[in-house]
C-alpha cells in the first residue's frame, strides 16, 4: 500500500482528489448525521441480492484462474492464535511471498505473485516485517484490544503507536460496539477519528464486528460513520465473532463504500474477513464486489479478504485448471 | 486472452450452459412434432416452424392442429373425465406427485429446451421457472389428496380448454394444468405458437407418469387452434393468460355459451418508491421486476413511480446499475438479459419506444447487441407524465418508464391510474405507510420491498382489464370447481296482465328508483303498472333507462366510505335492516302474496330476515389467509370488495331474492346497482324505505325497476362498474357476458338456470366468492 503523509481530518471538500491507480487516502469529513441517519438497509432484499449473484455470475476455465489468482493477491494471510510464535509467524511470511507454487503459475504464465499481506497480533509484528525485508508485502496489526475493543481507552490508543513503530504498515482496529447498539455515533466517529490520528502514516482499517451490530442498519450507519471518520478500509469483522463476513453483510458495506465514493470521490477499501474458506466463495465475493463498487475496487489496494485457509483451496482448484485432474492438499506447501 | 491478460483486466468470461442433451432430445424426434391426443403422438401434419430467438435458428418443425384435431382432443377429455374425477382424491394426488417429481429428474433438459424456444437466460429457466412447476405440482398433488376432506360440496368442472403465452410457456402450462387435473378436470391445452416445445416434452412425462389417457391433451398451433378451443361446444372451461386484446375476444366468444371463463391478462405495474426505502435494493429489485424475462412478463414493475424529493439520486443510481447489465447469449449462464422471443415481439417494442420518443428521456443500457437473434437493451425513460402513451400502454419488453409523485396519497391516485390491475410494488422501511398503501393499489398482488415473487399457495391474478380469476392457492381451485348443487330451468315469470276492468281502492301509491339514498322518479317518465293476480291495481313501478342506470352507478361509485368502513359496522347495518324488516314483516308478506297471488309472503320475509342476519354474521367473518410461502416473512390473501356491483334480481322471489344479492354484496363492503325482479318489483320499492331507516348510506344499495333486457347493456357495458350478477328471469346471461368485454368486469350470471333460494344454496361462501376480490399482499419481513 502507497505510504503518503497523513491528512488530517478536515471537510472532505479541502481534500478531494481525481481517481487515481493509488489511491488517494480518505481524509475523512465532517459527521454528517442526516446522511448517517437516512441509511436504510432492507434484510430481505439485500438476502434475496446476495442469494443471487453466485448463480448471476458464473465464471470458467481461464477467467476462474485468472480470478482465483487475483484472489490471492488480495489476501492478508492471518494468524491471530495464542500460541503463534516467531516460528508459526516466519513460516506464513515465506508462505506469502511464494503463496503458489511456481510450476503452477509457470503454467498459467503468470509471474511471481504475492498475497496481499500478513496479518498478525503486535507482538508478531517485528518478526513479520524482518521475514518480509524486500518483498513489499505489507505487515498488518490487529489492534486496539482486539478483539472485544474493551480495553482502557488510552491503552488502545497507545497500542496502534506501538505496533506503527513496531513496522506494522497497516493497523485493523476494532470498533467498540457498544457505541453502535446505543446509537451514540458522535461517540464512533470521535473514536475513530482519533485512532486514524494515531495510525499517522499506516493504513487504518475498522473492523465492525458485524455479528455484533445486530442489524444490517447498524452495519450501514457504523460504516458510513467510519468513513467520515477517515477509515482507509472497513472490515467485517474479527474473525472471532459467532457469526463473521457474510455475503449480506458485504452488501450492505460495499454499498455503504459505493455511497460515500459518489459523494465525496473517494474510494474507500473493503475487507470481509472470517469464514471464506473455499475458492468458490472468493469468486462469488469477487463477483460482488464487480457488481456493485466496479472494476476500481479490483486490487489489494481496495480489497482484501481476511482469511487463513482460503490459499489453500484456491492452490487446489488451481492445479486442477492446469492439470485437469483434481488436487490434493498435501500437494502444495503449507504455511 | 491468456490468464494473464484476465488477471490485469479481470473481466467476465463466457460461461455457456450446454445445449447437447436439449438437441440430442429433438433430434431423437427427427425434430418433427404430432399432437399429443388420448394418449398418442399423432403423425406430424402441416408444421410450423419453431425457432430459437437467441440466434434464429430452427429448432423444429411442429404441427399446425386443424378443428378435427381439436375435436379428438376434446373427445379424448371427454371421455377420460368422468372416470379421472371418479378417482380418489389421493390417487389423483399420486399422478401429480409423479409429475412433479418427473419435472425435477429432467429439470435441466426443461430449463434448457425453454431457453432455446423462449430466448430467456439460463439462469432463470433454471432456478426460477421450473422449480417454480415443480413447486406448483407438488403444491396440487396435495391439493388432490386434500379435495376428498376439505371441498366435499364442489366438483370438478369437465373438460377445461387451457390457452398459455409464449412468456412462461412451462410455468404457465403447470399453473394451467395442474390444478385442473388436481380437482378432476381433464385438459386440452394448448402452448404459444413460438413456444411449444416444453408442453412438447411435458406431454412425455405424463406418459412417463402413467397419466391416464386423455387426461392431458396438447395441441400446438396458431391462434386459430386457441379459437376453436374456446369456440368448442364440449368445452366447459376456458382458462387464457394472454393479452387483454385476445382475452376480450375470447370474453365475447364465450359469452352465453355456459362456460366458465378465468382470464390472466396484461399489466402495467406500478413500483412505488418512497423516499424512506433502502434505495440501492430498490433499485436491484427493478433488475427482478422489468428486466426479469425481458420484461417480457404480465406483471412487470414497469411504471417506476419515484418520490420527487429523491428522485434525481434514484435514477442516476438506477443507471449506474443498468450499465452492469449483461446482454446476450441466453445460454450464457452470467447473461441478465436475453433476447426477446420472436423477431415480431423485437418489432412491435422497438416501434413502441419510437412512437413514444419526444416525451422522456431515454437511457439504455450501453452494450454490444449480438448481430443475430431477437435482442433490445434494457430502456429508462424519465421524465413522463401519466398521459404519455409509454406511461398508459403495455410495451412487454425491457422498457421501464418512470414518473415522480410528492405524497404518499399521489402515488396511489397514479399508480391506480391505469386500465389494468394485475400487481404493484411498494417500496418503503416504514410499515405504516407500506401497509397503508397496500390495500389502496387496484392489484391482484402487491409486493412489498420485494418484488415478482411467486408460489403455488399464494393466489395470482389481476384485477379490471387485467383480468379475473386467481391461480394458486385454495382461492385458485375455484377456478377449477363448481358447487355440486343442482339447478334447474329457469321457468320465466311474467307480469300479470291489465284486467279488463281495474280495481282501484286504494290511494295512489308512487314507487319510484332509489339512487344515491334518494327516491327519484324515472329519468324517462315512463311507469308501468303492477296488477295482482285478481286485476288489483299494486301501484306504478317507474321504467328506468339508461341515464338512471348512469346516475345509480355514480352514485354507487362516489359512496367510497363504504368499503373503508369496519365489518362491525357493515353488520350492524345489516342487522339493522333485518330488524326493520322484521317490524314490518306484516305488511311485506301481505305485498308479496298479493303481487305474486301466492301465500308465500310471510315465509319469504322470514327467510329474508335470516339471511340479512347470515350476511351481517359473515361481515366480519370471511377471514383471509396468511400463507405460507417459502419466504421470511408471509404472504396475505385479503379479501376486498369487487367495488361497484349491478345485480339483476330474479323474478320469483321478489324480497328474498334481492335480499340474497344485496346482503353478501354490502357485507363485503361493495356498492350495489340492484335491478329489481321484473315482475314483482313493488317489494323492492318497500324495501327502499327500509334502507332510508337502517342508516344505510346514501349510494351504497341503488334499486332500479325496469326491464332487465334494457338495463343489462348499459350495466354490463359500463365501464366503471366492476362486476355484474345475473340472476335475473329474463335470459340476460349472454347479453351481460357479450357487453362485459369493454372493461372485463367479473361477471356471474344464471345461464337461464335457477336456484332454490329458500335452501341453503341460496346463500353462503359462492355468494362471498363473487362479492370479493382477493388480494395478495407479499410482505418479507427480517431486520
């Protein structure tokens, strides 16, 4: 991701900047709560849209490839366990800069991809960045007392500068949900605003911890609120929550991103994260994300998928394009 | 282009469905199709040719019926009906059963076969219209498995002649035969001209299904086989979807021939968008309603009405999502928009759109069109008023057109401004407002923040030019049933004659017509006088004409609060009317024996006195139904009013049998025009005054006397009347069939056949039948 010096959050007007392949960064605006308010989100409809697009949109042969390579280029390979150690850590860094392996992507005559980026708690983050040295591929920290957000105030805000200083290029930060399900979005906004302050250079995304807002409404409203608050992505959720990226739930954010690009220019990131598992749904989020926000969005830049065992199936479905024959998961290298 | 090439540019590939197994199909039949007759394949005979609109391409050659083979057809249902009936209603269950699990084991080869005739993308052949058949002959395998227990007094009608569109061809063969079959009819059915082929291969699987012979009878063909079904004397059903223009015609042909007649006709929807929806899903609801099929469906949401204040953002995001759109190759499984199913249907949209130019701003959908086949890229046009052509007239193609409105009170009065009634769509978060909204639309089916939704348990069908009848559900077997009470001939009643020498000794007594709550004499000035048996001298009935027929039924029309007013208060109306009536039962049973010479006239007014009672009971009786569709959320069946009902009365029983008409009318909130027994037409007269008493409002029952043959052509014809009851003794049955036509208002006539009133089919849920419109009313639900 492009490193630029950080805008502070003023009106959205004073920043405005034309389309660009490197996108500006959200400067974020002014809470507009007449805007927030008026978000409405229709459950049934938005299920009846998301229930249709995989079968709207089907893709084969050399476009499922092509797509299933992009898909990788848009992970953030993550481990967020108790016991990661530098070991576990360094093995999923090599895993991300070689994520396929070569004689398939010689084959597809493609060149040398890399995942979109790791993703792992602070205290991972030195070794990361000293296992990525020279591959570009960014460090992600979840942050902010990730994942429940309760942790005191002034200690989440200190974490994010802890982790920036520890290399991490990309900050996931949680939301406190409490301020969602008690409408206090000023309280959101100041929030958020504040831990993009915080971020400086680093690229803040907010996880909503979906599963938690309880509605798709609360979905919408808190995304708009993160994106006036200056949210580089908005994320689904932690990966801890009961219930984590759907594709309801991206619906309704990735037309929360649509609305704010058409009224302020500005492309905001998405990144649904947990439960996609299997190359079929990358695709069908993928499909989505064509539909409804466009080609634009399309790159590691504005999307990614939080996800730790998606590489392998897509590795699967890969060698079964280039041989033909259906693959195992011992044939390709773990991470 | 390499993979590479993809992964920078990541665009949509080409995902074809195969046709193989379809053409292997029509190959195996040399391509070459008879008529599928008591249970055999004729040889083919003069043949037309079928082809596929995605690339003109003929598919097969399929034969042109003649009125002989229209006859064997019939002879074959003839003959396997009474014994298919004779069935229980559990065996018929288990053919139907087989048919809808014979349409799942070959649903791909359906879905396919459809997409190659009809030109609609795979995808929704696929995973809406025949799931959809399956669903609907699961749905009436159950529906025969329950007749035996839950429809004891109805029977099945005969042989019922089926005529299908080309837009669903296998959804609307299943909607047409089976509940047909389920009740016990036999069919003779015939597909569309352009598509026939899946009734084609359907007619296989009833052979495949064990179906007895005769049961299901196909005849492909042109119009010409559609007009000798409906002209056929051993038919006793015609059930049409189609356009309204034919189904006006098949309304004439039928008339006074004594069959029943359902007719599913055009639309043009509105979609209603308040400015408190969830606008983005709107908006993709549009994609399901006007860009379903081509927009090629009765149903269509295609009048987008956009509350002013959001409109410019709606339309500009509306665009946005069209320019998604993909057109193409219908086999294409990511196609949205496939092609249009004949060259001649291409022709009639695009001159359509460029009559219409001038008013509007069009916008379509930028996109190469394939160089063959029958392809139009998806149309906005903004900007209309309601007298545009383009807002008034069905295009049946992908063409939306698109109006705004300020309040919630103009979105209606727009909406219902439009000859037809099929559906609508509302658009809002607020519950208030939608289920307010609701219930105010001339539709058959209202969907709320959804939109084209369909299942076997919930009724379809429309309203005014629209047509009448439901399909689904139980309201859709009466469609399929008749009472099993018997009729008899009606015997006609003729006034007693002037005596040679009159007896005059009462005081003169002026009977005169009783409009909008109002006793006013005849606008023609003509009276004729009642005698009694014995030349008493009765009184003057006055002679109304067609200006007083005018002025009832504006009357009529203009009492509005009637329909909104509660069922508690209807009945307590009518209760009201029965206890006036009963304090004056003396001195009507004393009218009623001396008009008809009789000693019945106290029985009658007892009789009459209990059935205003039963119809103040079933006011707030005659429940709908939620139904359970395969949604969260459900699906409302509500009875409403028809609206403006004119009545002709029967003659023999003069105060009874007005009462029977006039009481489940107005307890179901309609507005009645009643035309009182030829004959005997004093009781009618009394009975005004009795209304004036029973706070009764102005307009609600309107009582002409006259001559029924004079009135029933101005009634029948009037366009703003919404149904017309004959139960009259002059044989009118035709007549207000034939002149019904103008505005296919609902009717229910006698057939020169009579009723014993006094009994118990003199009243009841056929009665309630006629006096309501079911509408269905989609509400999803889920937060």
């Amino acid at each position: 991701m492009q490193r630029e010096s950080d805008a502070s959050v003023t009106n959205r007007s004073a920043d405005m900047q034309l389309p660009q392949t490197i996108e500006a960064r959200n400067p974020g605006m002014a809470l507009d709560m007449d805007w927030v308010m008026s978000a409405q989100a229709n459950t049934s409809a938005i299920e009846r849209r998301a229930g249709s697009i995989g079968a709207r949109r089907s893709l084969k042969k050399d476009h499922q490839a092509a797509w299933l390579l992009k898909a990788i280029t848009m992970i953030d390979l993550t481990t967020l366990a108790g016991d990661d150690t530098p070991g576990r850590v360094r093995r999923l860094c090599a895993k991300a800069r070689q994520p396929v392996r070569p004689d398939l992507l010689d084959a597809l005559g493609v060149g040398p991809i890399t995942t979109g980026a790791i993703c792992v708690y602070h205290e991972m983050v030195p070794t990361a960045v000293e296992a990525l040295v020279g591959s570009g591929i960014p460090v992600a920290a979840v942050s902010t007392g990730f994942p429940a957000g309760l942790s005191p105030y002034r200690l989440r805000i200190m974490e994010i500068g802890e982790s920036v200083k520890a290399g991490a290029r990309e900050i996931d930060i949680v939301i406190s949900r409490r301020h969602v399900l008690t409408g206090d979005w000023q309280a959101l906004y100041d929030e958020v605003r504040e831990m993009r302050r915080e971020c400086g250079d680093a690229h803040i995304k907010t996880i909503l911890a979906t599963g938690e807002l309880g509605s798709l409404r609360n979905v919408a409203r808190a995304s708009l609120v993160c994106m006036m608050a200056g949210a580089d992505f908005i994320k689904t959720s932690t990966g801890k929550e009961s219930v984590n990226a759907t594709l309801p739930v991206s619906l309704v954010m990735m037309r929360a991103i649509r609305d704010y690009f058409e009224r302020t220019g500005i492309r905001i990131g998405y990144k649904p994260a947990g439960g996609i598992s299997k190359a079929k749904d990358a695709l069908v989020y993928l499909a989505l994300l064509k539909e409804e926000l466009g080609d634009d969005w399309l790159t590691p830049h504005l999307f990614r998928f939080g996800a730790s065992s998606l590489l392998g199936d897509i590795e699967r479905q890969l060698e079964h394009h280039v041989t033909g024959q259906y693959s195992a998961l011992w044939r390709h290298a773990m991470g | 282009m390499t993979v590479k090439d993809i992964f920078e540019t990541m665009e949509w590939g080409p995902a074809p469905e195969s046709d193989g197994e379809a053409q292997a199909w029509l190959d195996a039949r040399e391509r070459r199709f008879g008529l599928f007759i008591d249970g055999h394949w004729t040889e083919p005979g003069e043949t037309f040719e079928s082809r596929n609109p995605g690339n003109g391409e003929v598919l097969a050659h399929v034969t042109q019926a003649g009125a002989d083979e229209v006859d064997a057809a019939v002879r074959a249902a003839r003959r396997a009906q009474p014994k298919w009936a004779g069935l229980s209603g559990h065996q018929r269950a288990r053919f139907l059963y087989a048919l809808a699990r014979l349409v799942q084991k070959h649903a791909r080869l359906f879905a396919v076969l459809e997409t190659l005739d009809n030109g609609k993308p795979i995808r929704e052949s696929r995973d809406i219209d025949v799931p959809l058949v399956a669903r609907h002959f699961y749905y009436h395998a159950g529906m025969a498995q329950l007749q035996d227990a839950e429809l004891p007094d109805r029977g099945a009608l005969g042989v019922a002649g089926q005529i299908i569109p080309w837009n669903f061809p296998l959804l609307m063969l299943a909607w047409k035969v089976a509940p047909a079959i389920a009740m016990g009819n036999t069919v003779v059915l015939k597909p569309a001209e352009y598509t026939s082929l899946t009734a084609l291969l359907f007619a296989e699987i009833c052979t495949e299904a064990g179906l007895p012979r005769g049961v299901v009878n196909i005849v492909t063909g042109d119009g010409q086989v559609g007009a000798a079904i409906t002209a056929h004397e051993d038919i006793d059903k015609i059930a049409f979807t189609g356009s309204t223009e034919v189904g006006r015609i098949i309304r004439k042909a039928t008339a006074g021939t004594g069959k029943s007649l359902t007719l599913e006709l055009g639309g043009k929807s509105p979609y209603i968008v308040f400015d408190d929806a969830d606008i983005d899903s709107a908006i993709e609801g549009l994609v399901d309603a006007i860009w379903f099929n081509q927009g090629q469906v009765c149903c269509a949401g295609s009048r987008l009405l956009v509350q002013e204040g959001i409109a410019d953002r709606f339309h500009a995001k509306l665009k946005a999502r069209m320019a998604k759109l993909r057109i193409g190759d219908p086999l294409d499984k990511s196609i949205d928009v496939g092609a249009l199913v004949d060259p001649v249907q291409l022709d009639s949209v695009t001159r359509m759109v460029e009559a219409g130019k001038g008013a509007g701003e069009i916008y379509q959908t930028p996109c190469t069109l394939p160089n063959r086949g029958c392809y139009y890229p998806p149309t906005l046009i903004t900007g209309l008023a309601p007298s545009d052509t383009l807002m008034q007239e069905e295009i049946f193609g992908p063409v939306l057109v698109a109006t705004t409105f300020r309040t919630p009170a103009e979105a209606v009065e727009i909406a219902n401004n439009t000859r037809y009634g099929l559906a609508a769509t509302v658009w809002s978060e607020n519950i208030n407002l939608a289920l307010d909204v609701a219930p105010k639309l001339a539709a058959g089916v209202v969907w709320i923040n959804t939109t084209n939704a369909f299942d076997a348990a919930a009724g379809f069908g429309g309203v005014r030019e629209s047509g009448f009848g439901r399909e689904g559900g139980w309201e859709g077997l009466l469609a399929y049933t008749k009472p099993k009470g018997k009729t008899r001939p009606l015997s006609p009643i003729t006034a007693f004659p002037a005596p040679a020498q009159a007896k005059v000794d009462e005081l003169d007594r002026t009977a005169k017509l009783y409009i909008g709550g109002k006793q006013v004499r005849p606008d023609g000035g003509y009276s004729r006088a009642i005698w009694s048996p014995k030349g008493a001298l009765l009184g003057h009935a006055g002679l109304a004409n067609r200006k007083d027929a005018r002025n009832a039924v504006e009357a009529a029309r203009a009492a509005t609060g009637w329909a909104k007013a509660s069922a508690h208060l209807r009945a307590q109306v009518i209760y009201y009317i029965a206890e006036n009536l009963a304090a004056r039962a003396e001195e009507f049973a004393s009218r009623i024996n001396r008009m008809t010479g009789k000693r019945g006239g106290a029985a009658e007014v007892e009789k009459s006195v209990e059935r205003l009672f039963t119809y103040a009971a079933w006011a707030d009786k005659l429940d709908g139904a939620a139904k359970p569709v395969p949604l969260r959320g459900t699906a409302l069946a509500m009875n409403e009013p028809v609206g403006v009902i004119a009545a002709f009365c029967p003659d023999e029983a003069p105060l009874l049998g007005l009462v029977s008409l006039m009481a489940p009318a107005i307890a179901m909130g309609n507005r009645v025009v009643l035309a009182a027994s030829q004959p005997f037409p004093l009781a009618a007269t009394d009975f005004y005054q009795l209304l004036d008493t029973s706070d009764v409002p102005p307009g609600v029952v309107n009582i002409l006397t006259g001559f029924h043959n004079d009135l029933a052509g101005t009634l029948a014809g009037h366009l703003d009347v919404d149904a017309v009851w004959a139960q009259s003794g002059a044989d009118i049955s035709s007549l207000v069939e034939h002149e019904s036509a103008g505005n296919l208002k609902r009717t229910w006539v006698n057939n020169a056949r009579s009723r014993d009133w006094f009994g118990a089919e003199g009243e009841g849920r056929e009665f309630l039948h006629h006096a309501t419109e079911v509408k269905t009313t989609w509400i999803p639900w889920g937060e």
